[in-house]
C-alpha cells in the first residue's frame, strides 16, 4: 500500500475544511448532516472522520482556522484590515462561506456550553492580538491616548462584528470604504493644534 505524504494529508485536510465551511454556511451546524459534508467533499463519512474526529470536531477546525487567520491579520495589520480585506473580499464564495461559519459560531456561543468553553480561548487569542497591536500602535505615537486601550478595542470588536453581520445579511459591501475610514480614524491620534 503507498504511502500518503504529509503534504498530501494536508492538502486532504485543507479541501475538506474548505468544503465543510460552506457547508456549514449554506445549512447551519445542525443542518449539515454527515451525508451533506460528504456530498459537499465528494469523500465518505470514513475519509472525512479519519481527518476529524467528529461533526464537532470539523465545525471547531473551521472555526479555529478562520480564528487563525484572523490573528495573524490583526497582529500585523490591526482589526481594521482584517476588515478593509473582508471587504475586499465580500463576494467571493470563499469569504460567503467564512460569513456564514461566523454566524454559527456566534449562534453555538449563545446555545452551546460545552462549544462556548471550546472556543473562549480562541476568541481570547483575537482579543489579545488586537490589545497587541494598539498597544504597538500607542507606543510609535500612532493611536489617541486619551481613551483606555480595552475601549478602543471593544469599539473595534463591535465595528468589527457590525460589518460581519452587515455583509451576512447580504447588504452591498461597495459603499463601507468611508465608513472603515471612519473607523480608522476614530482611533487615531489627532494633530496638536499650534
């Protein structure tokens, strides 16, 4: 029997979280039953469940890579481009998908305990990149002073989450460029008056 490389099993594992976001997205947790994920993936229950252990399991590797992207974004960039770059790439299927996982996240968060404890330490992971990078950000003289960094970024978080629901809600991304703006420079440092 050959072997299968670990980039194989990486690519494997890659196209079945790609394939179960959407269809988590289009049917909810509870809606994408065993036989949709493998109507969505074109493999069986036995090739999807030997890479996750269960539907919980792959919802949560979902969830937890999209988590994993968005931290890398805001620890280089700040909440605002994973924004600008959610924006960008309002209408590709891809990110209609990750809308839709972050709904259901949210819904599990309010419905589901044991989901909730799961995913407190990621949610805790995007918090702590975005105080990180304020704080960066007030230390180069870049960010307002006069407003306590946890404001600034639970203002960020709730812009954040307004847009996320803005765009799930299917409402025309084209026109919130000056509204980002406006986030942005709500947290900026304004000029000194001479």
């Amino acid at each position: 029997m050959p072997r299968v490389s670990q980039d194989q099993l990486d690519a494997r594992r890659h196209e079945i979280l790609a394939a179960a976001r959407a269809c988590f997205s289009r049917h909810g947790y509870e809606g994408a039953t065993v036989r949709r994920l493998e109507d969505a993936t074109g493999l069986s229950r036995g090739a999807i469940f030997h890479h996750f252990r269960d539907k919980d399991s792959l919802f949560l590797a979902v969830a937890e890579d999209d988590a994993a992207a968005m931290v890398e974004t805001v620890a280089r960039n700040g909440l605002v481009q994973v924004m600008r770059d959610l924006l960008e790439r309002a209408k590709s299927p891809d990110t209609t998908g990750w809308l839709g996982t972050q709904l259901e996240v949210s819904r599990r968060l309010r419905t589901d305990p044991a989901f909730a404890k799961r995913w407190a330490e990621r949610s805790a992971a995007i918090a702590e990149a975005t105080r990180e990078r304020l704080m960066r950000q007030r230390d180069a003289g870049v960010l307002r002073e006069d407003i306590p960094l946890d404001v600034l970024t639970r203002f960020l978080e709730l812009a954040y989450d307004g847009l996320v629901l803005h765009l799930a809600m299917g409402r025309p991304a084209g026109d919130l460029g000056p509204v980002l703006d406006l986030v942005e420079e709500a947290v900026r440092r304004r000029p000194t008056k001479s």
